[in-house]
C-alpha cells in the first residue's frame, strides 16, 4: 500500500475517532437529561487529537499541526485534573471510613 493511501486512512480514523466524541457526549446527555461530559469524550478526544496530530505532521500543515497540538494539550489536561479529582475523592472517603 502506498505511503499515501496509508496516511489517508490514518487522517479518516483521526477523523473518526474525533468525531465519536460528539455522539458520545449527546447520546450521554439524553441519557442523563442534562449536558454531560462523560470520561470517554476526553478519551476520543485525546485519542482523535493526536491521530489528526500525526496526520498534519505529515502533511506538513503548520496550522492544523497547531490547532491539533493546543487541543492535546487541552485534552492531556482535563484527564488530569479528572484523575486529580478522582484521587481526592478517594482519600476524603478513606478518612472517612476510619
């Protein structure tokens, strides 16, 4: 397979995956019956971000290789501070039960 065509394919799954995160967060939301950002939004995110990422670093296009970066960055974060607080929770509950 060309090289080409297999950057092709990567840049449509990137696309893919980055846009899994929109139904995800709507199908979550009419679930619950309010706006919602589920765990796995951040996870597509990341996962569609640094595929599309690769994708424009080969292409060679600074501004989608910027605009991808800054959403990474972006995403990397908000898993963090969710760990974080996560984290947290827990050692409040640990303290509790004792």
């Amino acid at each position: 397979m060309k090289t080409s065509m297999i950057w092709l394919i990567v840049g449509f799954t990137g696309q893919a995956l980055f846009s899994m995160r929109f139904l995800i967060q709507w199908l979550y939301s009419e679930k619950k019956g309010r706006s919602i950002i589920p765990l796995a939004f951040w996870y597509f995110s990341l996962a569609g971000g640094i595929t599309l990422l690769s994708y424009a670093i080969f292409r060679k296009d600074p501004v989608f290789i910027v605009g991808q970066a800054t959403g990474v960055f972006i995403y990397t974060r908000n898993l963090q501070l969710i760990a974080r607080e996560k984290r947290q929770k827990a050692s409040l509950k640990q303290e509790e039960d004792r």
